[in-house]
C-alpha cells in the first residue's frame, strides 16, 4: 500500500509518525510523506532508522525538500534556494513561514541537509 523499499524504511517511517506530534508544512488535504532529512542514500544504518532523522511534510513541500528546492532553519523558518523558480512557488501556494524549532538532533541533520543538498 505505502510502496516502502523495505522494513527497515517502514520502521523509519512509523518512528518519525510517533516522534512528529505536527505535520510540518501542510497546505493540502491528503496523505503527508515521512521525508528523510538527510538523504536515505547518503545515511549510515543508525541515521536511516533514527526517526530524528525525518520530517512529516506535505507531498509538493517533500518533492521541494528533497530536491534542495527548500530547507529549514534550526528555529523552523523556510529557507527558498535561489534557484527555486518563483512561478513553483506560487502554482503550489507555498507560504514562507514558521513551522517551529527542531530539537537539537533535528538540527543536526538539517545543518547536513542546508549545507550538502540545498541549492546555492
């Protein structure tokens, strides 16, 4: 049903559900995707499976995350790449706000994920 790669990602995934009490950035109805904040492939074993290690993000905000199109600040404002074009921005309403600070693990993955896959 969920198309998970692998129990291990299923794992993951139900860790980051129980550890997230809030959907990050949702602006549209439906299911949300369980985002690894640094990239499943590039992980070790303990970060694939460390629900730290993951967002709950609305479908088009994951797709803009794990592309570098957006990340976060440690205190949970959006940060838009430069070459994130305008116009994707506007077609998918995203709303450049606060989602709330990350806890300290978080933060770590998301210095990884600002400065190794956000687009400068």
């Amino acid at each position: 049903m969920w198309g998970f790669e692998s129990d291990a990602q299923s794992i993951c995934i139900f860790v980051v559900r129980m550890l997230s009490t809030v959907v990050r950035v949702r602006q549209i109805h439906g299911e949300n995707y369980a985002s690894h904040i640094k990239p499943w492939s590039v992980s070790d074993n303990h970060e694939r499976l460390d629900g730290n290690n993951g967002l709950l993000l609305a479908p088009h905000i994951d797709h803009l995350f794990d592309k570098g199109y957006i990340s976060f600040e440690d205190n949970g404002d959006i940060i838009v790449s430069k070459q994130t074009p305008e116009e994707i921005l506007n077609a998918w309403s995203v709303k450049l706000k606060n989602v709330g600070s990350f806890n300290p693990i978080q933060r770590v993955y998301l210095g990884y994920h600002r400065k190794d896959v956000l687009k400068k």
